[in-house]
C-alpha cells in the first residue's frame, strides 16, 4: 500500500479509535454523569455519528464500497454462521474466559452489570443495537481490513484490533472483563476472518448482548 493510499485508513483508524476512547474518557464523563440518561444517550449518537464518519472516510475518499468491510447482503449463510458463533461464545468462550479470569483473580461484571441495568429497558435495547453494529463495523469489519492492509498481517490486524477494542472497554468494565474480551475477541476474530462475513458478526453481537442485558434479566425480574 503507498503513503497516498494508507493514509485515509490512518485517519479512519484514528477517528474511530480515537473517537470512542474521547467518548469513554474521563474528560467527557465530567461533561455529565455517567449514570445521566441523557448523557448516556447522547454517548450512544456520538458512536453512531463516529460510525457514519469512518463510512464517509472509506466511502468517498478511499472510494472503496461496503463490501470492503467483508459486508455482504444477508444471507441465510449469515444466520448459520451467527448462530454458530453464538453457540461457540456460550459453550466454550465464555467458560475459557471466566476460568482465566478467576485463575487471576481479577473482578467480574458485577459493577458493570449493575450499571447497565440501572438504565430503563429501552435504552439498553438501542445500547444493544449500538454496540452490535457500530462496534463490530469500527472494530472489526473496519480495523482488521485496514490494518491488514497496513500491515499486510491478518494476524497481527485481528490482535491490534482486538487489543484496542478491549482497552477502551476497561474505563466501564474494569480489568476482569476487559481481559475477558480480549482472549473471547481473539476468538471471535479468528471466526471473522475465517468467514469474512460482518453481517453475521452483528447478528451474534446483538445476540449475545441483548441475552446479557434484556433477557436474563427479564427472566429474573419474572421470577422473583
């Protein structure tokens, strides 16, 4: 890749790595507390508009299409291979997870969890959609490909991104489930770029989170 070349993806990079670790900054949570719903919320637009960003920086100065993201139409495939990966992140992933974290002895997601569910039901269902498809388009359909393209290394792409992803994920989650995401986000990324179908990373993004977030804790709220 020439200089000419590489540098829009540096500058999408930067403006999604860069976007979102301002968004998660001490910086701007003392523009509002964290627990403010409007300040939450408009956390959630700031990703989105971050996301439109970087699709404006591939689409009309890198002039390279969506399918450049490994973004295809949906596809029955996709919902095979979500569903796939969905049982892979329960069955197997998490466990190896927890076993590492434990074996450490760093803390779990109890703080997290007792954060997000402290927010009304309808904005942890637009935190969901968020996360399912701004972060998987930022993280992984965006930064493994363009670093791959700097780099020339699938490997060395899928571990910077995933590193990245899960140091911006330790100001709200804390070092136990920050670690968790990156050896489960290895994983997951390894099955990205094995299959190089976005559509069903955010299909099991959404899944997976919307399973954390809605529905156990509807199931529990019920039982009680």
């Amino acid at each position: 890749m020439t200089r000419q070349n590489a540098l829009p993806a540096i500058v999408g990079l930067f403006v999604a790595w860069g976007g979102t670790a301002l968004l998660v900054s001490p910086v701007a949570r003392s523009l509002g507390k964290s627990s403010s719903i409007v300040a939450s919320l408009l956390g959630q637009v700031a990703l989105w508009l971050l996301c439109a960003t970087v699709i404006g920086i591939m689409l009309f100065w890198e002039r390279k299409p969506l399918e450049s993201l490994w973004l295809r139409p949906l596809q029955w495939q996709s919902l095979a291979w979500a569903g796939a990966l969905i049982f892979a992140s329960i069955v197997l992933v998490f466990p190896v997870t927890e076993w590492v974290r434990k074996a450490i002895g760093l803390p779990g997601y109890a703080a997290g969890m007792e954060t997000a569910l402290a927010y009304p039901v309808w904005f942890r269902i637009v935190a969901v959609l968020t996360a399912g498809v701004v972060e998987e388009i930022l993280f992984r359909g965006y930064a493994v490909t363009r670093l791959a393209q700097l780099t020339g290394s699938l490997l060395l792409a899928g571990s910077l991104s995933t590193l990245v992803f899960a140091a911006l994920h330790l100001p709200l989650w804390g070092a136990g489930p920050s670690l968790a995401f990156f050896i489960g986000g290895l994983a997951t990324t390894a099955f990205f770029v094995w299959r190089r179908d976005l559509v069903a990373m955010i299909i099991a993004h959404i899944a997976i989170d919307a399973w954390a977030l809605l529905v156990t804790p509807a199931f529990s709220q019920w039982w009680l």
